[in-house]
C-alpha cells in the first residue's frame, strides 16, 4: 500500500538535498544553529500587468515616503492616502515613467515573496533574465541566492525579494543617483508595507542606498545595521559570489546571523 506521506517525505527530502549542497559548496561541515521556526504561508504578488506601448518618458515628482512623516519611522502621516499594501503600492507605480529607465525596460521587476515575510531581500536592480520575466533574482545570481534561503531552512516564498530599482539599467550599468532618487521610495513602501524584522542587503547598491552610507560593502557586511527600526545585516551580492566562491564562507557567517536573530521571536 502506498505511504500517504510520500510527497512529505519526498518535500522534506528535496530540501535537504538543497541545503547539503550549499553546505557542501561553501565548505561547511558542521553547525550548531537549528532553522528559524516556519513563518506563515506566502501568497505571490500578482503577476506584472502585460506592458502597453510605451509612452514618452515624462519625470515626475516622486512619491513621499510614510517614514518621513511625523509620527516616526515607519508611520503613515496623519490622514494619508499613502498605499498600505504590496498591491496597492503596484498599482501606485502603474505603467512608471518616473526616470529614464522606462524607454529601455521591458518589465518592471516590482518583488515577490510573502507579504508578511520577517526576512526581506534587498538587491540592486533586475538584470537580463529578471527584466524579461517581470521577476528578481531569477537568472544564475538568483539561483545561488535561492539556495542561499533554502539553506537557512526556509523558500523564497518566505521571505521577499526585491531590488532598490525597479527596472533594468542598460547593459546592467549601475543604477544613477537620480534613477535611485525617483525609485527608492516605493522599496521603501514595501518595507514598510512588509515591517520585516530583518532586511538581508545584497551588495554594495543595496547597502549603500538603504544606510545611506558610501562605505564599502566589505566594511558594511557582517553587522547589523538599522534602517527605520529595521536590522539591515548587508552581505555580499550572489553575484559577487558567482565571481568570488571563496567568500561563500562569510556569506554563510552573515546568514547564521540573520538566523539567530529571526529565532529570537
Ligand atoms: S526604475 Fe523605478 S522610477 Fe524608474 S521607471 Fe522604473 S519603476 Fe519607475
């Protein structure tokens, strides 16, 4: 007769499989911290709307964002029509034509993941493969950082993943001051929108943006930092890593960090 738990097993397995592999990948032998306890059941943000012809680029004067109101970090001002949630915050950036980056992107990566994650990703800007499919971190980068999730004990469907920009720069340049300026305060309603108790900051950009800070990455990473009330621990890009295995190990120091804290409660 067959098991009725099969396909639990055979979950639980995969799972395994995939945490063993980073484990192996990065030399880990041996670890001392058990995986976080689940977090609630994710939903997906609704699928991109399909992109229309794309009209000129008009800059307009970007949304204000809640923090800066004055009932502190995080806080909605007083009769604010701000967006409360991912959705809504969707439909604000609608068919954006914010910044220059409009006329060449083909979709706008807005984030994925669950809506009440405690673990928040931020990256730096969708590449090729995340601007043709209308989702972050999907190409080899996005792989690794998948991996990366499963190996702390949880999926991507846990935790959020988003970028500081929204559409690709061309031939993946690095985002300019005034692309950041005019995209930043919609990563920002989602932050608040999600209130992670975590933000794992990939790379420099990423860092960079959300401390505002202009310290490297490679003095930033490693500790916890506060962005409105929010840890920030940056770490470096998949990316990065893709290019440089050898600091799979400090990636891996970095997200036994942001475990023991996610335990806390
Ligand atoms: S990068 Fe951001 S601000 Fe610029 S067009 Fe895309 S969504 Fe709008």
């Amino acid at each position: 007769m067959e098991d009725p738990r099969r396909d639990e097993i055979a979950a639980i397995a995969r799972e395994m499989k995939a945490r063993l592999s980073w484990y192996r990948e990065e030399g880990v032998d041996s670890w001392k911290i058990a995986p976080p306890a689940p977090i609630k059941e994710s939903e997906r943000i609704q699928k991109m709307p399909k992109q229309k012809e794309p009209k000129p680029y008009e800059p307009i004067e970007p949304p204000r964002f809640a923090a800066e109101a004055p009932g502190g970090p995080l806080s909605a001002p007083a009769g604010s029509t701000a967006p409360r949630t991912l959705a809504e915050i969707r439909d604000e950036i609608g068919d954006c034509r914010r910044c220059k980056l409009c006329s060449t992107r083909k979709n706008i990566v807005f984030g994925t993941g669950s809506p009440t994650a405690a673990l928040m990703f931020v990256g730096e800007a969708p590449g090729a493969d995340e601007d043709a499919q209308g989702q972050p971190f999907v190409g080899r980068a996005g792989q690794l950082l998948t991996k990366m999730i499963n190996a702390m004990g949880l999926s991507r469907e846990e935790v959020y993943i988003a970028n500081i920009i929204k559409c690709r720069p061309p031939e993946n340049r690095n985002p300019q001051p005034e692309e950041i300026a005019s995209c930043k305060p919609f990563l920002e309603k989602q932050i608040e929108a999600i209130r992670p108790k975590v933000i794992c900051a990939l790379g420099t950009f990423s860092a960079q943006t959300l401390l505002e800070t202009q310290q490297k990455i490679s003095a930033l990473r490693g500790k916890f930092h506060e962005y409105h009330g929010v840890k920030v621990l940056p770490t470096f890009h998949p990316a990065y890593l893709l290019r440089n295995p050898n600091e799979k190990k400090s990636v891996w120091e970095d997200l036994q960090k942001i475990m023991e804290e996610l335990k806390k409660g």
